[in-house]
C-alpha cells in the first residue's frame, strides 16, 4: 500500500515537472527580439544669407470716404418743388445746376415789394438833389435807370462827400437798401445749387414735402476725388511725407490703384498710440464706402534680410546649418508683418533654414536640400 502512494506521488512530481518545462517551451517561442530602431536624418531646406536694403512696407486699410461732400440743409421754410431732374439717390448734378428748389413765391413778393420801396424812395429825392446838389445828381439819375426790379439791386453810387451821406442816409436810403439786400440773400436760399460736379447720395424729401428751417435734405458728394483715412504707427510718422506714392488695392484684390498721401494727422492717439493719414485716390471705378488696402513705404532697412515668420523662434533666434548639424544664433528683429519679418545681425554667407522642421533642436543631425537660385530675401 505504502509502495503505491510512494509511485503515484512521483508520478504527480513528473507530471508537475513536465508541465513547467513544456509552459517554459511555450514562452520562449513567443518571445520575438526587440527591433533595433533606424537612425533618421531629416532633410531641410537652406538658403544663404545675403544682406541687403529691405524696403519697409506698412499696410493700412480702410473705407473710402468722398474728399468733398455737402449736406445739404434747409434755411428756410416752404414746399419742396420739382426740377428738371428728381432729387433721388443716384443723380448727378453738374457745379452750378439747382439741386433743390423751394417755393419762394410769397416771400419774393415781399422782396418785391420792398425793391420797389427802395425806387420810390430815390425817385423821391431826384428834384432836391438837382436843387442843392447838382454836381451828383446825374450818378443818381445813372443808378435809377440800372434798377431792374426783376434783377439784382444794383450797388449803391459811391458817396464822395459828408454832405451827400448825411443827405441820402436821412432819407432812410440806406437803411431800405441794406433790408432789400438782406432779403435778396435770404431768397436766394430757396434754391440749393450744385458746388461742384457730383451726385446725390442720400435725399431725405420728395416733391410736394413741407420743408422747415434747418430740416436735414440730403448729401452730395464729388465723385471724382476720393480719400482713404488709415492709421499708421506713430513710429513711422516722421517717415511718412505728404506726396508720396501709394499703393492700393481692393477687397478681392482685382484692381489695383495709385494714391498719393495728401495730409498727415499732427495728434497720436493716445489709445492705439497711432497717427492718420490721409490718401488721396481718382479713379472713375470707386464709389465711396469701398473697402481698399494700402501699402506705404515708410523706409529702408540697410544690411538686412527679410524670412518667414515662422522662422523665428522664442528669444529672437533663428535656425542656421553648420557642418549638416543644426545650431541657434541671435538676430534683431526690426519689423514684423503678418506673414514675414525683418532681421537684422544675420552673418552674410550664414546657411539658414528656410522652412520650418518640425521636431528641430540645436545638434539635430540633418540632410541639406539646397534650392538652385535661391537666397535669403
């Protein structure tokens, strides 16, 4: 009995054993060896640096604004009347054309009547000037005969002596003659005319409107200048000069126009610390309100180069190539745009990088790729 547990408890040991050798077996054919990784040389794009002057060029932008516009107001009060053209938006009025016309019939009336004061008035001391003084009576005789009721009142005759002042301006000749003038200047403004050449933009009445003093009508504007108001860095201010030459372009940058710088604002904003400026622009495609970018040469930036923005990296340094390993050197930076910026302290003959490498650090070990005719700009 005691020999046969001793030979299964042996069995049970070998079966044990034999398991452990045959799971060790099984272990060690899945174990696969671990892959030595390939060493990566990236390739990167050079250039080679040549210094130069680098134009610096400041963009701007802005809506156009007309250089000359009127709004046109109402000093007095009547019936808008019609004309031989509509007071609409859209119509064009050449210098001295009547834009607006208000009825004026019962105040030219009273302007009428008080010229017709005014001839009686002088007819009425004819005999008297022949009497005590003959020696001024023909001028006096000259100016009745020039009185056109339906015309302008002509200016008094010049007064040469005490006499004549005291004589005429006891009469109330003077006074009658300043009203009459006032009046002429007050129905003149029954009828607005054009100043210039130019159009309607805004018309706030139509015909048949009761128009009260000081009702706002309309605008108009000229159409053949125009002025583009943009700010610009104060630090460019004293570069800036009136009369140089822009260039502008529209939203979609489809055309392309030349303006020249006509004023130069004296005050900096203290908020944005920026001056305006004012171009000029003529060209018959521009209305007013069109949105145009301009781009002012403010100066020249000698022994310089100007790279991809994204070149730069933090702590003002750039990526140059020295011996196919890559390095970090300090530039000056001295003007940046939206896409590019301006360095300064760059050696001239540097091998720089000129697209960025993702992943890149000082001692990288890299493949240079030298562009043909290519050079730092």
């Amino acid at each position: 009995m005691n020999t046969r547990k001793i030979i299964l408890s042996l069995l049970g040991v070998l079966l044990i054993l034999a398991a452990i050798y045959v799971a060790n077996i099984i272990i060690e054919s899945k174990f696969t060896p671990r892959p030595v990784p390939n060493k990566v040389v990236k390739t990167v794009f050079v250039d080679t640096v040549k210094n130069r002057d680098i134009p610096i060029v400041v963009p701007a932008n802005g809506n156009l604004i007309a250089k000359q516009r009127m709004e046109l107001y109402s000093e007095v009060q009547g019936v808008f009347l019609g004309g031989n053209k509509l007071f609409k938006p859209g119509q064009a009025y050449r210098s001295g054309q009547t834009i607006i016309r208000i009825d004026a019939a019962e105040y030219y009336a009273s302007v009428q009547s008080a010229k017709s004061n005014l001839y009686n008035l002088i007819t009425s001391i004819m005999p008297d000037l022949r009497l005590d003084y003959p020696e001024i009576t023909d001028k006096w005789q000259e100016y009745l005969l020039s009185f056109d009721l339906d015309g302008t009142t002509p200016e008094l005759p010049e007064m040469t002596s005490e006499k004549e002042k005291y004589f005429i301006s006891g009469r109330g000749i003077l006074t009658s003659y300043y009203n009459v003038k006032n009046m002429e200047q007050r129905l003149a403004k029954y009828q607005i005319r054009a100043p210039f050449d130019g159009i309607v933009t805004e018309a706030l009445v139509t015909e048949g409107t009761l128009v009260r003093a000081g009702q706002k009508l309309g605008e108009f504007i000229d159409t053949g200048v125009y002025e583009l108001q943009v700010a610009i860095s104060k630090s460019f201010s004293d570069l800036l000069k009136p009369g140089e030459k822009v260039e502008l372009v529209n939203l979609d940058r489809s055309q392309t126009y030349t303006g020249t710088v006509a004023r130069i604002n004296a005050r900096v904003d203290q908020a944005s610390q920026t001056i305006t400026a004012f171009i000029e622009v003529r060209d018959p495609g521009l209305k007013e309100g069109m949105y145009l970018e301009a781009s002012l040469n403010a100066r020249q930036e000698s022994d310089a180069i100007e790279i991809d923005r994204g070149l730069l990296m933090e702590n003002d340094r750039i990526f140059v190539v020295r011996d196919s390993v890559l390095d970090l050197i300090d530039v000056r930076p001295v003007y940046f745009t939206d896409k590019s910026v301006v360095l300064k302290d760059v050696p001239e003959g540097m091998i720089i990088v000129s697209k960025p490498v993702a992943g890149a650090y000082s001692g990288m070990l890299v493949k240079v790729f030298q562009e043909k005719g290519v050079a730092a700009n």
